[in-house]
C-alpha cells in the first residue's frame, strides 16, 4: 500500500477537516501509550487540545496527510540560537512502515533550518527497569537517521511537573544531530 504523503506545517489555509487537530492529538496521545504507557499511571495522558491548540498557534505543528486524511504529526521549535528540538512524533498505526516518520523527522530537520538552526536536539524518555522494546527500536532508528545519542539525564532534572504520573523510574536519553542545507543538483 503505497501512498503519497503530504506533509506541511499546519495553519489554517492547510487543515483539511474540522478534526485535524483533535485526531493528531489522538494520535500523539494513542502513540504515546503504546511506547510510554508502561512507565505512567493508568489513563495517563501525553497531550491535550490545548496544548495542541498553543502548537498550532505558534506555527510549530507538521501534519501529514494521505488522501486528505491528517496521519501524522510531529512539532518542531528552536530552543535557542542555533538549536532546535522536535517531539510528539507519531503517526496512525494503519500508516506506519510506509516511511511517513521518516519523512515527517526530515521535514522537522528542514524546518529547523528554516528557524536559522543548524543542530537538532531530541530526547527519548524510558525505564531500565521495565521492558520498553519499542524505546530499543526508536533508539536505534533516530542512529541511523543520523543523531549521535549523547547519554542519559534523569527526568527530575528536565521535566520535574511529570513525576507524579511516573510509576517506574526512568530516565531521559538525548540525542542530537548537525543539520547540513541539503545540496540542489
């Protein structure tokens, strides 16, 4: 099943439904669940309308579309002069292998650029004292997609507001990668 992926940052000329943004938070939400969802309390909860809405309004959101149906997502901000971060990273499971992660990964990368960004910062949150395979995939997927995993933080050190909801201890992995303007033939 190949399709075409349209991916753009999300504005108001760019929605294609009334729903969009409340179907990316459900993806970012149900995705969150399937990889993180072992270290939380039950019925927690990645993202909000709210939180989405703030993205929106600040031109940070990526969607991605198939048939003009919104399958994906990710945000995309400069945290600082030369440094840039993405997250919320998903995509509609009935989607996935067909590369829109991937796509939708570089398309952040180009947006940073745009922001006047020439690295990209991003962390993975997990436990060593629970099974998490689907941490071990993304860690070695964001490798070959380029970023040099940097070492581990604790979480109370980056986001202290999230402990409460924490039921296995865990940690924040970092990684980061140079951005480099891609070449015209």
């Amino acid at each position: 099943m190949k399709s075409t992926v349209d991916i753009s940052l999300l504005s108001p000329k760019s929605l294609r439904g009334e729903n969009d943004l409340h179907r990316l938070t459900q993806l970012i939400n149900e995705a969150y669940a399937l990889t993180e969802g072992p270290m939380f309390r039950e019925n927690y909860v990645r993202t909000n309308a709210g939180e989405i809405e703030k993205k929106f309004e600040k031109h940070t959101l990526l969607g991605a579309w198939v048939k003009e149906v919104i399958v994906g997502g990710v945000y995309v901000e400069k945290l600082t002069d030369g440094i840039s971060t993405f997250g919320m990273l998903a995509v509609d499971p009935a989607y996935m292998g067909l590369g829109i992660g991937k796509q939708l990964v570089q398309a952040a990368e180009e947006r940073s650029l745009e922001l006047g960004c020439s690295h990209m910062k991003i962390e993975i949150v997990r436990s060593h004292k629970i099974s998490m395979p689907h941490k071990d995939v993304l860690h070695a997927w964001y490798q070959r997609m380029g970023y040099e995993f940097l070492g581990e933080s604790s979480i109370e050190s980056i986001y202290p507001n999230i402990i409460p909801d924490i039921i296995h201890e865990g940690v924040i992995q970092l990684f980061q990668k140079s951005l480099t303007v891609p070449k015209t033939p």
